[in-house]
C-alpha cells in the first residue's frame, strides 16, 4: 500500500488498540495488540506519518532509531543485587530501566497524555549484539526486564533487504507476532503532502513531467544512485532558503540531495527553465490580473512542458496564498474566541494571561511545536505573541474596547487578504480559460488544485465560480480518465531535456 493507506491504516489500528469496554479495559487485550512492522524503501515517509498520527490521535510519540543504540542504552545497565534463596545470600545481575522504556514515562509525565506511539526505526538493520533485544521487544514489548507501559502501540519500520545489506530478515515466530505493512512510494499521494507542506513549485512541476525521477535506487559500478521523497523535501527546503538568500542553487547544491547525477542535471536545467518561465509570464501579474501583453497567446501554442510548468506555478501560488490565508483565519478565529472568554472576566489582564499560560503550555506540550504542524505552530506563535501585546497594552492603560479595536485591525486584516486572493484564484482562471478554454490543459490544473489542502480549502470557504464550472464539467468518471490517459502517452513521448 502507499504511505497515505498506511497511515490510515495505523490510525484504525491505533483506535482499535485503545477502544476500552463498560469496564475501561482494553477492547483487545494487551497481549494480542500485535506491534506494527512497516517495511517500506527509505525516505518516502515512514517517520512523518508517526507524527501525523500522534496529533490526530491525540496520543504521545516517542521515536527511536535503534541502529544508534547499544544493547546496554536499550536493555539498560547491568547492577548486582543481593538476594536470598533457600537462606543462602547470592549475587544476581538485575539491569537499569532501558533508556527507551524511560523517555516513555518521561513522555508521559511532561505531556499527561497516558497513551502512545513508541516508533523504533531501521529495527531489522541491528548489530549482532542487539538483534536478539530486538526480537524479544517485538515478540515480549520489552527491553531488558521492563515492559512497554499499557496504553503504547510499539510501531517499528525497517527497509526491504535490497535497499540495505544489513538488513536482517525476521524469522516466522517474529512475523507471526507482528502486524506487517509493506508500503511503496508513491507520487499522487506524495503530491498531496507536497502541496501541504509547501514544496516548492519547482519540483512538484518537474515530477508531473518526470514522474519516474520521483523515486529510484540504482546500482552501478560507480556505486549506489538514488533519489527518494525525503531528498526531494530536503531539497525544497534548501531552495525556499537560498532564493530568500539571493544565493544561486548550482547543479553542484542540487547534486547534493539528489544523488543521480543524471537526474539532478536534468533538474538543474528544469530549474533554470522554471525560472524563466516564471519570469517570461510573470505568474504574479496573471495572478492580479495584468497579464502580459501575447501570453496568453504564448501559453496556447507552447510545447506541452512549458504549459504543464506554467500551470505549475499558478497552482503553486495559489496554494502557497490559500495556506497563508488559511494561517490567518485560524489565528483570528482563535483571537475571537480568547475575547470572547476574557469580556465579562471582571480583570482583563488576568485573562489574558490565563489565555497565554495555555497556549504556552500547549506550545511546551508539543515540545515547542515539534509536534505541530507548521501552520499550527505558526497560528499558536502569532496569538502567543498578540496576547503578550494585547497584555502590555491593558498594563498601559487600555480597557476592553482598546483591545477590540486591535481586533477589529487583524479582522480587517484578514477580510481583505481572502479577498485577494479570491480575485487571484478568479484571475488565474480568467488566464487558463484565455489560453486553452475547456480542454486538457484546464483538466490539469484542475487536478492540481484538487490536489492541493489548502487551495480546497480556500475555495470551499471563499468560493470560486469558475472552479465549481469547469470541475463539473471536466472531472467527470470515464472522460476525466480520458484525458489524463491521453496527457500520460503525451509525457511519454516528451524528448524533455534529454
């Protein structure tokens, strides 16, 4: 399955797990809550998920990659202890509670929350000397002489065997204790984390001409070439940054994440064309409307990558606008409702900080924010440091109406950034319409906004004419599987910077 089935799947599994009787005990006992073995290739998102899961589920995580362990930091340290038996004092070794065991408890204790993910990675790639600890951790849920605490799901992960030659493989009393998933990279599904986690534009255009670069592993007498989903992030992330930097992204930096040389070539020269493209169009100006005089014309009889990379970074912006939107309305809605509790308290003040006392503990709970997604973790920053505003003005002599009106600004705020980009999304659509009307290339952008979290959010909450018109009228059963069948044998037969 892909790694989206598969967090679905662990999300069931982790439902199931802590569903409880009449009587609070577990629906299936203890015993027979078998650990998850996720078996997948590296990097396509094994670790993610595990974090993914524990906010919905609202459960802890603790993770682990055990080949940076010991056999002495999993089981713990061995101490001597003195015992009688039969009337006769002996020397027994006893053992030190596992670290692992121990940042559950600590887990526990900092967050209050008595259930959990203990996620242990790379489980089948063990030295010789903590692969039988391994295998009494997943047949027993222990370390040494201390049990998994009850309520935590254990969830382990390894690579398949030609991915890793330490790989050791599990004998059949193991698999036979185990709830085994194997999972398989996977674009579509890639594609809706990428839109969400804002990867940038760059790349998901690329793959959508390059869909097999997505993900590879070679072996060639030069030695291991790969490129995987975790590289493609990374790289992302390096590239948002260097363009905030004024700093150039060579071939060489790209060489670096990506490491197929003939792929990071390619997208090398992609990205110099992107660029390019973005500049020739100026997806800024389309975006408000002012579309350069022969672009649409351009955009019409370009060869089929030029159009498909051009769509790209309409959708990209209209994504990347609608998360910030997005980030927005949480932030005011949650300002709404801290004034909505402090009106009738009878000292503003003491409200307030009541109000920031708990985001704060909610911001140390997640361990910073670790454990937040990145527009959550912005939202709680931005209201932690409103209140603080809001708290020294109230110090300063402002009462309830003053703060209002500080409100009143970041409502402003916000109705006019979503009416923005409700005219940006209008607008983009004016330029698809303009240049190819109802046709293929309407159908892909489209599916790419359906893609997209954060821009069906915005249209679901704002609205958007034209979405909800050529949506119906394009993405319909066998004749939206016609035309994406017809675009595929078209991505086939592009020569595309070879």
């Amino acid at each position: 399955m892909n790694i989206k089935e598969a967090k679905e799947e662990i999300i069931h599994t982790v439902k199931a797990y802590t569903a409880k009787d009449e009587f609070g005990n577990y629906e299936i006992g203890v015993t027979h809550q078998r650990p998850v073995l996720l078996i997948g290739p590296p990097g396509i998102g094994k670790t993610a998920i595990m974090e993914q899961i524990a906010r919905e589920c609202g459960i802890g995580l603790v993770a682990y990659t055990i080949t940076h362990h010991t056999r002495q930091s999993a089981i713990g340290l061995p101490i001597i202890e003195h015992r009688d038996f039969g009337g006769q004092e002996y020397a027994v070794t006893e053992y030190t509670m596992s670290e692992i065991i121990g940042s559950v408890y600590d887990q526990m204790e900092r967050t209050g929350l008595k259930e959990g993910i203990l996620f242990i990675d790379e489980i089948n790639c063990v030295s010789e000397t903590l692969a039988p600890t391994m295998l009494q951790f997943l047949q027993g849920k222990t370390f040494g002489n201390h049990k998994v605490p009850e309520g935590w799901i254990i969830v382990a992960a390894g690579n398949p065997p030609e991915y890793n030659k330490s790989v050791k493989e599990f004998d059949i009393v193991t698999l036979d204790r185990v709830k085994r998933i194997d999972v398989i990279e996977n674009l579509p599904v890639w594609k809706e984390y990428a839109y969400k986690a804002g990867i940038h534009g760059s790349i998901i255009s690329y793959l959508d001409v390059k869909k097999e670069n997505f993900y590879t592993v070679e072996t060639t007498v030069e030695g291991k070439r790969f490129v995987t989903a975790r590289g493609w992030e990374d790289l992302s992330q390096m590239i948002k940054t260097y363009e905030k930097l004024d700093i150039p992204v060579t071939e060489g930096v790209i060489a670096q994440y990506l490491q197929h040389p003939k792929i990071a070539k390619e997208f090398s020269a992609y990205l110099d064309l992107y660029r390019k493209y973005a500049m020739d169009y100026n997806v800024e100006d389309i975006l408000k409307g002012q579309v350069k005089d022969g672009a649409t014309e351009r955009m019409a009889s370009a060869p089929f990558d030029e159009k498909l990379s051009v769509l790209g970074l309409l959708v990209s912006s209209l994504s990347d606008g609608a998360r910030e939107c997005f980030e927005i309305d949480g932030y005011v809605e949650k300002l709404f409702a801290v004034l909505k509790y402090v009106k009738f308290l009878p000292d503003l003040s003491e409200g307030l900080s009541e109000a920031l006392d708990m985001e704060r503990e909610k911001w140390e709970k997640s361990n910073q924010g670790k454990a937040m997604e990145k527009t959550e973790m912005r939202i709680c920053l931005r209201l932690m440091q409103t209140l603080e505003e809001y708290i020294k003005a109230v110090g300063g002599g402002a009462d309830f109406d003053g703060v209002k009106d500080r409100f009143n600004e970041a409502v402003a705020m916000r109705q006019t950034l979503l009416e923005q980009w409700k005219q940006y999304f209008d607008h983009a659509f004016d330029f698809v319409e303009s240049a190819f009307g109802e046709s293929q290339e309407m159908v892909v952008f489209i599916t790419e906004l359906n893609a997209s979290h954060y821009a069906l959010w915005f249209i679901g909450e704002n609205g958007c004419d034209k979405y909800y018109q050529y949506n119906q009228g394009l993405l319909l059963g066998e004749r939206q599987q016609m035309i994406m069948s017809d675009i595929q044998s078209i991505e086939k037969e592009l020569s595309f910077l070879s």
